[in-house]
C-alpha cells in the first residue's frame, strides 16, 4: 500500500511532536507552517520543508 501524500491544508506530524498546516506541495517534499512543537527542536521561523517519508498525514 502507497503512503498517503498530503495536500494542501492537510495537518501532518513528523520529528514525533511537531504538527503543522501544509501549505504546498513539491515532488518530494511540502512545505508546513508549524503550528504545534512538542520538542525540544526549535525553528526560527514557522515554517519548514519536509519529505514526504518524513511525515503522517493527522487530518
């Protein structure tokens, strides 16, 4: 079975704790704006670029 790939507007999860709103989608990857980190990861900004093997679609 294929993985399911996001869309736009989608709510994925990755690094287990970090959720956030796609906001595009490439070949290989999306962009998120981050909405909820449960880590001790820090960005600078609220979005970041993840690979679609990275993530679990939540909604």
């Amino acid at each position: 079975m294929a993985k399911k790939v996001a869309e736009v507007g989608s709510i994925i999860e990755f690094h287990n704790g970090i959720k956030g709103v796609v906001q595009k989608v490439n070949e290989n990857s999306v962009i998120v704006a981050i909405t909820e980190n449960q880590t001790p990861l820090e960005y600078e900004g609220n979005r970041t670029v993840v690979n679609h093997k990275r993530y679990t679609v939540v909604s």
